[in-house]
C-alpha cells in the first residue's frame, strides 16, 4: 500500500469554522477601531475640535455582544440596505456628521461625513477602506440642509455599493434646502481646500476626502456639455464670481448673469490647452511604448 505524502488539508479552516469566524470577527473589529481612531486624528488635524456632532454617541465602535455568542450579520444579509448594517455595534454609530463652526479664517460652517470609509466588512488592510471617500459640503451658516444632504449622498452610496470622486455632477432632484425655493437642485463633487492631499490612508486602506458644491439645473448643463473639466470650469467660475467652495442655496444662477460668457471663455482657455497637454502626454506614452 502506497501512502500519499503531503500536506493534510484541514477542513476546518474555513468560513464555518467557529474559530475561524471568531479570529475574522475579532480582527474586522479591531480593525474598525483602528480605523474610526486614525481618521478622527486626521480630522483633528485637518478642521480642528468639531463644534457639534450629530449622532451625540459618535466615537470609537462600541460592540454590545460577546464575539462567539452572536453571529455578525453581513450587509447583504439585511434587508435594510439604507446603512451599512452592523447589529454587532451599539447605538447608531454607523455614520455620523461633524460640524465644523467658523474661524477668523473659514467664514462658514463645514460638515464632513465620519463611516463611509469603514472598514466594515473588513478583516484586514486594503487598497480602499470601507467605500472609499467621505464628503464635505461647507455653508454660510449653521444649517439642517447640509447635513442632510451630506446623509442622503451617503445612503445613495451605501445603497448602490458605489463611490462618489472628483468631477461627478449630481442631479438632486429637489432644492438642495428642502422646502425652499432655492436654484441650487444639482451638485458637483471636486477637491476641498481644507483636505489638499484629498487621498489618505486608514489602518483599513485608503479613502478620498471629497467636497459636494450646490449648482443649478443651467450650470450643470453646462458642465456636462463641457469636454471633460466641465466641473472645473463651473468650480473655477464659483470662485471667480466670489462664492468659493461654499455652497449658499440663496444665490443666483451664474449663468445667467452678464458678465459669465466673459469669464467662462477665458476658464475654458485654460481647459483646452490642459487638454492639449493631455494629448501630447498620451502621443509620447505612446511613442515611448513603441
């Protein structure tokens, strides 16, 4: 009789495993906070001490069960797909807003997303941590909409499984202020002043710190009629007419304004000849491969 050498397989390695699952779970949740510690540091850092936060629990994940006495449920799992479902976690922690109050050098209030970047199905380090960004919008005043807002971006994103980058333009569907008459219905997303690395990394992965501007109908149609860096020229345009990244739902539609054809000629001069050097780079990629 001829015996097989080699390595016996262990069946009981695997996802049904108790004690497999019990080392998973114990390190997804010492990864989660690992991950809530690192980006409260990065946002200390970057905004400073938030003047409110809204859930108030909002800190490190809490778990409420023992691990082995209670199965965590995958998102998947659940029918509620508006959050990332966690029953393992006390409270509602799964997404908070930080308010940001103004300073002598940041007249408005600026509101940052803490929970789509976690790791929450996560075990162990990745390129993207949990979905991948977190969104910031910034206002002339403390106000029920942006955080809102910032919320229902959110839940678009855990709902569809997706990500929100640079250059997406969004239609709302409604006035960026609920219950007003505001012309701001769509937005755009772009880079944020306050975050200039706009890529960061987390115990979990890397995640891209975002910021969601309010325009209207006629502006993002003109982005989207623009040949790529449609949403810069309406970016560049906001802070030519002085309204920076701040999102004020009382304003007025630049596009109608006189003084606009002139200064969107002039923005989308510079976008042509950035495109002109985006095609001379890929003639000499090319080139340089042949």
């Amino acid at each position: 009789m001829v015996k097989t050498v080699g390595k016996k397989k262990d069946d009981r390695i695997g996802k049904e495993d108790p004690e497999f699952e019990r080392e998973s779970e114990l390190a997804r949740r010492k990864l989660l906070q690992d991950a809530w510690v690192a980006r409260n540091t990065l946002y200390l850092e970057l905004f400073g001490e938030p003047s409110s936060v809204s859930p108030a629990n909002y800190g490190p994940p809490v778990f409420k069960d023992d691990v082995g006495k209670a199965k965590r449920k995958n998102r998947l799992d659940s029918s509620d797909t508006s959050r990332p479902s966690d029953l393992s976690i006390e409270g509602d922690q799964q997404l908070a807003v930080l308010a940001y109050g103004p300073d002598p050098f940041k007249p408005y209030w600026t509101y940052v997303t803490a929970g789509i970047s976690s790791p929450w199905v996560q075990s162990e380090a990745q390129e993207v941590s949990g979905f991948g960004c977190e969104l910031m919008i910034k206002s002339p005043t403390n106000s029920a909409w942006a955080p809102q807002l910032l919320r229902t971006m959110a839940f678009y994103i855990f709902n569809h499984a997706g990500t929100l980058s640079p250059g997406k333009r969004i239609n709302l569907g409604a006035p960026i202020a609920p219950n007003s008459d505001s012309q701001l219905r769509s937005a755009i997303i772009w880079y944020a002043d306050e975050a200039p690395d706009a890529w960061y990394q987390l115990p979990s992965g890397g995640f891209g710190l975002f910021l969601a501007v309010g325009v209207t109908e006629a502006e993002c149609a003109f982005a989207d009629s623009t040949e790529n860096y449609g949403t810069w020229c309406i970016e560049q345009l906001l802070r030519r007419k002085g309204h920076g990244q701040v999102t004020n739902p009382e304003r007025n539609d630049m596009m109608s304004e006189s003084d606009t054809p002139a200064m969107l000629e002039t923005i989308k001069q510079f976008a042509d000849t950035f495109r002109q050097f985006d095609v001379e780079a890929d003639v000499m990629a090319n080139q340089d491969e042949q």
